[in-house]
C-alpha cells in the first residue's frame, strides 16, 4: 500500500516521503479500515510514541497520523460492535503505524459509525479536536450551564470547537487569540474575546473554568484568574501553574464511541462546525505538511477520491 512514512524526528515533516509499506493485518479486537481520508497533527512527530511501540523498542520509519475516516475492510479475532462495510471514523492507536496511508489496523473500540451524511474529510477533521475539546469541558472541566469559561486560541482547531460547545452548553464564553482572530470568535459563539498581545487577562476577572493550549506564561497568567472551586485545563503538558483555590488537570485525548457519536450529532445537525483549511491528495500530502505559507485550518488528506 502507499503511505507517508517518516525515519528521522528530527527532521520533522521535511522528512516525510511517499512509500510502499505492507498492508497491516488486523490483531485480536482490531478492524482494518480502507482509510479514505486521514487528519494529521504536527505536534505528533515530537511524542515518543510515534517512533517507537508499547514495549518501547523502535518502529521506524513510522507512518504518522491518528484520525482518520473510512470503511471497514476485515475484522481481527474476536471484534465485536463494527462490521465489514461499515462507515467510521475515530483515532488509530498512538503506538502503530498511523493513518496516513491507504489502510490502517486499529483498535474497534477507538472506531465509531460516521452517519451516511457525513462525508469522509469532515469525519477525519473531527476525532482530536472534538474529542479534546468534549473531554476538557464535560470530563475534566466538569462544566455546567451558567459556567464562565476562559478559551485560550478559540478561533484555532481545538479552540473553536470548545468554544461552540461551551456556548452551546449555556457558559459565558471568552476567547483569546491573536486580533485577527477576533472577528472568527465570535462569530462561532464567543461572548468576549481578547487579544493576549494587546489586552490584559486581568480583565476578564474570575471564571469557573479555563481551557488552556499555550502552557507558559499564559497558563501562569491565566491560574489566577479561577475562583474557587475552578478548575484550569491544559493540553500543553502537566500543568505549570495551579490556582489557588482550584484544580490544574492536565490530561491526553482518549478515543471514547459515544463521544465520538455526540460530536458527529451535532455536526450533522448544523450545532458544530470543524475547521478544515487544506485539503490534499496522498500523493500531495508531503507537499500539503510543507506549505510556503501559514494555512489557517486543518490539513486533511483525502486518501481516496
């Protein structure tokens, strides 16, 4: 099968190539999914995960890439609640060979259906942004309507999609960002929004909940501004700064079915929309990870026509 591969971390996506690697077989629990369009992170290429397997031992050159949309092509021993044929969409395992490539093998738990009116590119565009965003808000932030909710890069991947289901779920949104993305904010939902070049924190006074991408200062900055009982989350690491008299949860976004399923209703019903920047071709896709200019939305890589 074609596939992007990458040998050496450190040269990043420059080093990604289009080669011909060994059609995966589906373990014990897994389906193999005929992969019609994968969504990619940069941020991947710097966890260990991504170069070496459960046992720690070395997989290069890996095939990056962890959402991903397609169709069930065989299951391994023993999986339950997926057939062959099926629709789906969900996250492949952090420790194999990942999504970019023309099939993958991943856990069938990690796989939910995509709806038929769903179409493929929207449906790899969804598992880490909304499964980061719906874990931060309902699992670790514990968000309540009537909550305030402090949303660092809210125009961003990540940042808009929390910002949409914090509004949707009766908070007081406030996005932060750069000031071109102001306009961006709050058309997607949010109350306030904040350039953290230009405007002070402190404005924004206490709120119940932050949701936090940067880490650093801003993190630092934004610990005091929760009130008590508050919590602050964070996707840049283990938190860095706690508030004084709340909770710092740093967490990474697991795959989870109904979830999954919660997101994808709310796209269908026009309640959530994904952020999609560039679309590309497997055969493009070292090109599409390589741009000469900044792309505002997600690449997704459109496996299959």
């Amino acid at each position: 099968m074609k596939a992007i591969v990458v040998a050496d971390q450190a040269e990043g996506t420059a080093g990604m190539t289009l080669a011909e690697r060994p059609q995966p077989e589906p373990a014990t629990n897994d389906v193999l999914v005929e992969v019609h369009a994968s969504g990619f992170t940069p941020g991947e290429l710097e966890w260990a995960e991504t170069w070496t397997d459960r046992l720690g031992r070395d997989r290069t050159p890996s095939i990056p890439g962890h959402e991903l949309a397609g169709v069930v092509r065989a299951l391994g021993y023993g999986t339950t609640g997926l057939s062959v044929g099926q629709r789906v969409f969900g996250l492949a395992d952090w420790t194999r060979d990942g999504t970019l490539a023309e099939y993958v093998a991943v856990e069938a738990r990690n796989l939910a259906p995509l709806p038929g009116d769903l179409d493929f590119t929207t449906g790899a565009s969804l598992p880490i942004s909304g499964l980061t965003a719906w874990q931060g808000l309902f699992v670790h932030g514990r968000l309540q309507t009537g909550h305030s909710v402090l949303v660092h890069g809210a125009a961003g991947g990540v940042g808009s999609v929390v910002t949409q289901l914090a509004r949707e779920a009766g908070a007081y949104v406030i996005g932060t960002g750069r000031a071109a993305d102001r306009e961006a904010a709050l058309g997607i939902g949010a109350h306030e929004f904040l350039d953290l070049q230009d405007d002070s924190l402190a404005a924004v006074g206490a709120v119940d909940l932050v949701f936090d991408i940067f880490g650093g200062e801003i993190q630092q900055r934004s610990a005091g501004l929760v009130r008590a009982g508050g919590t602050l989350v964070t996707i840049a690491g283990p938190p860095q700064a706690r508030p004084a008299e709340g909770l710092a949860i740093g967490f990474v976004v697991e795959a989870d079915r109904a979830q999954l399923g919660e997101i994808a209703a709310r796209v269908r019903e026009g309640r959530l929309r994904t952020l999609i920047g560039n679309v590309a071709t497997l055969d493009d896709a070292v090109a599409a990870f390589n741009p000469a200019e900044r792309v505002k939305g997600k690449t997704i890589i459109r496996v299959r026509p």
